[in-house]
C-alpha cells in the first residue's frame, strides 16, 4: 500500500477527512501535506513510511495501555458502556463514585475480547456498563485491580471522569406552549446617554426592561461578550476574544459599582467629567472607538478598585475568588503579565510559556496587585450580569438574558496560554468557500485537540460552559456544527481552501453542554447555518438543542422553504449579524460591498442577478400570502417578512435590533480585516444615518411596534 494511502487510513483513524464535499456540491479531495500538518498538531508524526506504520499500531495498542479510558460520557437512562485493561487474570472491581459521594457497582458485561500482547506482557478486556439509575452529574469511575494470588488489599486503583448527560434538555419543552419572540443586539452598539462611548451592561439590564415591559418580548440575545485585552489596543471582533470563560470588562457600567459613591471628591469628580466626555460620542453614528472607552473606564476602575470595601463585599469578593478557582487566578495572571510583555516578547514562549512556570509563579508574588485587580473586574462584570439578568425577568420577560458563544479564541490569548496543551498549534479555525465567502474564512483561532480534550475529562470545556451559563436564560453557540467536525488549517496555508474537517465527539459535546444548561435552567440555540451532515439537526432536536433558521438561507432544490414548514424547535429570524440589516439587503447592498473588497468569484452582474433571483423568490412567499404587494416600500416589505415568519411553527422568533430602527448598514462582513471593513464598529442608526439612542426606543413612533404587531398576525 502506498504511503498516500496508508496516510489517509491514519487521517481516518483520527477523525482527520481526507475528502468533503462543499458548497458546490462536488467531492474534493485533501492533500497529503495538509493532512501530515494537521496529524501533527495532534502529536502524530506522518513525515514517513515508518512514522505513519508506527503511528497506525499506536492506534490498536493505546487503548490497552490505560486501564480505565480517559472519561466516559453517557446518557442518564442507559447503560453507558466502557472497557477496563488490566494484566490477564487478574481480579478487578469497578465501582461508581457519584458527585454526591454515594458508590454504585459498575455492572460487568459478558463480553469476551480475546487477551493480547502489549509491551511484552498478555492485557486482559473486560467490559462494564454504568447503570441507567446513575443520575446526570459529574462522577468518578474507580478501578481497583490486585494481581493473582494476592489480596485485594494489595490492590492498586486506577480512575477517569464519569459524565451523565440528561437525554433531553427540559428548558426547550417549557417553551412549547405558545411562539415567543425576541431582540437580537450587538450590545456594544446600543447606548443611551449614560453609555462610555458603547453599549454596557447597564444598558443591557435598560434594553432588556424596555422590550420586556414596553413591547412583550421574552428574551434579549446579545453578541459574545467574552474577554479581550487586559488594555487598549482591543479586538473588536467579540468572535475573536482572548477567552470564552471570562468576560469583557470593557461593559461595566462604572456609575453602577457601589464603591463609585465612595470615592474621593475629586475622584468623582473626574470620574463625572470622564462620562461627560462620551455625551458626543453617543451621539455619533460613524465608528465606535473601544480603545478611547476602555482607557477612560480603565482609569476610573482602578480608582473604584482602591475605595476601602465593606466586611460583606469583601466577603462576596473573596468567595467569588474562591468559587472561580484557579481558572480565575490563571486569566488574572495571564492579563498582568500581558501589560508588562508586549505580544511578541520571546519570553512568551520561554519563561512564561505556561501558568507553571519558575518565573509565571514568581511573578505572581509581584504582580499580586494587578492580579488582585483583573480579579476584581471579573467579579463586578459578574455582578453587573446578574443585575442586567434580573431585571430581564423582572420586566416579564420567560427568558431573559440569551448570551452568545464564540468559536474559539485567538492565538495568544489567555485561553491558549492557560490551555495551551488543550488547544492544536500551528492550526486555525475557519470555513471552506461557500456560498457567502467564495475564497473560505480564516478566523485566527485555534481549536480544541479532541484526544487531549478527552484526557482532560472536558474540564476546561465543562468550566467554561459553566461561566457563560452562570447569569443566563439561554446560550446560542455559534457554529455549533464545531462541536461536530470544524475546519483545520495549516497556519500559512495559500488559501482557507487547503483545509479539511476533524471531527469531535459530539455526543460528548453536546451531552455537556445540555447538562451544564439543564442545571443552569437555560434554553440552548445551536447556529446550525452552513454545510452540515443530514443527522446533525436531528441530532441535536432529540437532546433538546434548538437550531436556527434564516429566511434568505431556507432553500432547497425547488427554492425558498416556506415557513410554515420550518423546524419548531428553532430560533427563526430574517436576517444574521453577518448580513446586512434587511433594509440594506433588499437594496442588494451586499452584493456591492463584497465586490468592492473583492470578495466575488462570478462576475458583478453575474451575482447581482442571481441574487435578485433568490430574493424575489423570497418576497413572492409573502405576496402570495397577503402580506405585501408589487412596489411596497422597503420600510412595509421588512415588516412583511417579519410577518412571514410569524408564519412559521418556530418556538422562538428573532426581531434585529438593526431592522427596528431601519439601519442599512452591515455589522460584520466576514473575510475582512479592518483595512477593509470597519466590522464590529458600527453603532446603532436609523435608516437616516442618525445614532439612536436606548432611551428612544421605548417610543411608540418607531416601526418596531409594527413590526411586534405583524409578526403577532403572521402567527396567528
């Protein structure tokens, strides 16, 4: 067999395609060295005939070089199986320590795998099988084995993680009962006359009372608001932060901290004047400058942080600290140590290549200030989350709070510094051509390694779903077909073209992620737009995970699906941050900027027409059900699409913040950078190009009461 060939079969064994089909529908094949790249950022050298052949046996032989797998991961109301390795004829008990400390037998299986040489000496297989009472929770698997003719009191034991996943999350049948709708926002575009320059969390907590209480809406789903720099230069991508664990304390509402009417006069003084500032900023509608916000706010906290606390918020602080664990502590470090080294110090990759380094412990001890510092941030963005949470469901809203979650974080970041053996090098994340993007998307971002994820016992997963879960109704993954396969390409790779697809366990993934929302008592809305595999909706129905549908992405063979024919458990919407608002849309202006950048593969006129083909198609759907007309304006043919999708059985309905107040302008056109595309600094604006602020918006001349109105009628 050749070496291509025996390569492919060692991809395969890996979870590595070494062929998918695209946008195009046609077969296209990987090629060897993107294949050896990807091998070896899985720590499996593939450059020879010996590495592959060698690395193929190290397939059949490493399960039997563990006694116990690295985790185990179930489903509660059947018999998760497992094996456990142990020299042949040796006795062997398995029992099930439950999170609440209870011990449970494990069952054994009679199944018999015939015993093999390994390392010179003859392994035995058992199988044993968790049984179905085992509640949902995070549990331990305890192996004790003694060798024969011996006692068990000689035994040695070996463990792994046990995760018992809910069959289904309750939270998405609670909302069966009737169709509920929602705002969809970029938080840091929506301000009010209080905001720094950009949306915070005191904005959110108003937007969501205002749409709550005002307009009936249930929910309010907000972009990632994960953690980006420590200090200006910032990202602005919330797609692309520096962790998903923790958030961005660029939102904190700095008047709302209780010890900010503690400072000193001429503190606040300075801390009035500095929101002063920002009262002309709020006002524009151009860019967004996080950078000048953050410095502003940086300054104010630091002088908040240094106002003596009462015995009960130092308790609160300190059980926070505590709580958050050595999760907390590794992000504040990373952050004090990314304002004393620049991103391309070398030391990065030497002294402080990794949280348990000689120097990182010793810079701990200097650094225990701005440690203390970045944790305290960490704490009043907790606090400001749940207050913004509460008063979502204070204003009658069944849901509240939905936040989103990103991909992936980007190299250099806090994640890959703190999870670094976790975490693929020499990989980014991103997507082949398609439809939207004809050269591929490259996000910067790398992605979990599913084999060491795994010897993790998916700790850093499960931290992590837990903290964006904390003060949340619900949870949208983004690109939650990543938890199915994702796009790995090789870093300097000509094109995102020169990738290929890993796969994960997704019955693992998702099962967490169900598990960790159920006790969260959170709804879950996966972003399954995109090329995916038929089962993965299925899927993801049966554990009660609700997709996403878009009306201009909801075609097949014989054009646009009718809505009424769309999925119920399902988030529907007419447009995506990744799109211009539908007003824009309609004008065809997407098609312009794409051309402009440079983004077309088929020639302008070439698109434009097959453009307006797919959206008239759309708009007929509405024509034909009375709910617009030839020549209706652009203001009446958005509040019909709306109202199209009222049609739809969708438990969930998606209203854009940007299509409320008639804005034209894209938030993010992917496959750009800034050079080209101010993406993720647009503030809110109407159809006018004038700013709208928060407090506007609980008027009742805005079209986004008609809109609530037509998409109550299109339901009914």
């Amino acid at each position: 067999m050749s070496y291509s060939q025996q390569l492919r079969n060692l991809a395969a064994r890996h979870g590595v395609a070494t062929s998918y089909e695209g946008w195009d529908e046609q077969r296209h094949g990987v090629g060897d060295e993107t294949l050896r790249t990807v091998l070896a950022a899985m720590d499996v050298p593939a450059d020879t005939d010996v590495e592959v052949e060698d690395a193929l046996a190290e397939c059949e032989l490493a399960p039997w070089r563990r006694v116990l797998p690295p985790v185990v991961v179930g489903v509660q109301g059947t018999e998760a199986r497992f094996v456990v390795h142990v020299p042949h004829g040796d006795p062997v008990t398995v029992t099930i320590v439950t999170e609440s400390g209870d011990e449970v037998a494990a069952r054994q299986l009679d199944v018999w795998v015939d015993p093999r040489e390994v390392d010179g000496a003859l392994i035995g297989r058992a199988t044993f099988a968790v049984p179905a009472d085992v509640p949902s929770g995070w549990h331990e698997i305890r192996a004790s084995t003694w060798s024969d003719g011996t006692e068990p009191s000689d035994a040695t034991s070996e463990s792994c993680t046990l995760v018992v996943t809910p069959a289904r999350l309750s939270t998405s049948d609670s909302l069966s009962d009737r169709q509920r709708w929602g705002v969809l926002a970029q938080l840091y575009s929506v301000r009010s006359r209080r905001s720094w320059g950009l949306g915070d969390f005191g904005d959110l907590g108003e937007l969501a009372t205002i749409f709550g209480s005002v307009h009936g809406a249930d929910y309010v789903l907000v972009n990632p608001l994960h953690a980006a720099q420590p200090q200006p230069p910032v990202e602005a991508s919330p797609y692309l932060p520096t962790t998903r664990r923790f958030v961005n304390p660029l939102y904190i509402r700095v008047e709302n901290i209780r010890e900010a009417a503690y400072l000193p006069r001429p503190h606040y003084a300075r801390m009035r004047e500095a929101a002063a500032r920002f009262e002309r900023a709020n006002g524009k509608a151009d860019r967004i400058d996080r950078d000048r916000s953050y410095r502003a706010k940086l300054r104010t906290l630091e002088r908040v942080f240094r106002v003596e606390r009462s015995a009960s918020r130092q308790q609160a602080f300190d059980e926070f600290r505590r709580t958050e664990g050595d999760g907390l502590r590794d992000f504040a470090t990373w952050c004090a140590l990314a304002e004393k080294l620049s991103p391309r110090d070398p030391r990065w990759q030497t002294k402080a290549a990794s949280p348990d380094t000689e120097w990182v412990r010793a810079q701990r001890d200097k650094l225990s200030d701005r440690i203390e510092f970045h944790s305290w941030l960490q704490w009043i963005c907790d606090e400001q989350l749940a207050e913004a949470q509460h008063a979502a469901r204070a204003a009658g809203m069944d849901i509240g709070v939905v936040h989103d979650l990103a991909v992936g974080v980007q190299h250099g970041g806090a994640d890959a510094w703190s999870l670094r053996s976790a975490l693929a090098e020499g990989i980014t994340v991103g997507a082949p051509p398609d439809d939207f993007n004809q050269q591929g998307q490259s996000w910067d971002q790398p992605p979990w390694r599913p084999g060491r994820l795994a010897e993790l016992g998916y700790a850093p997963y499960r931290d992590m779903l837990r903290t964006v879960l904390k003060h949340a109704g619900g949870l949208r993954v983004d690109h939650i077909l990543g938890l199915f396969r994702l796009w790995w390409i090789p870093e300097g790779a000509a094109s995102p073209a020169e990738g290929t697809y890993v796969t994960y366990d997704h019955e693992a993934l998702i099962g967490i992620l169900v598990l960790e929302a159920e006790r969260a008592g959170a709804v879950v809305i996966g972003e399954d737009l995109g090329v995916f595999e038929p089962m993965v909706q299925k899927y993801l129905a049966e554990r009660g995970v609700l997709g996403t549908s878009i009306l201009w992405f909801e075609r097949d063979d014989d054009g646009p699906i009718p809505p009424e024919k769309y999925r119920s458990l399902c988030l529907t919407s007419v447009t995506t941050h990744d799109l211009p608002p539908t007003a824009g849309y309609l004008a065809g202006e997407h098609i312009e900027l794409r051309s402009r950048l440079g983004l077309l593969e088929r020639d302008l006129e070439s698109e434009k027409q097959h453009d307006t083909r797919q959206r008239e198609s759309v708009l007929q759907m509405a024509r034909d059900r009375g709910l617009s007309e030839d020549g209706a304006s652009i203001e009446d043919t958005v509040k019909a699409l709306y109202a199209l999708i009222g049609r739809s059985p969708s438990m969930l309905l998606g209203v854009a913040l940007v299509d409320l107040v008639g804005e034209h302008r894209i938030q993010n056109q992917p496959g750009t950078g800034d050079a080209q595309y101010p993406n993720w600094k647009i503030p809110l604006a109407d159809g006018s190009g004038k700013a709208v602020p928060l407090e506007d918006l609980a008027r009742a001349d805005y079209s986004y009461v008609e809109c609530e109105a037509v998409t109550a009628q299109g339901h009914s």
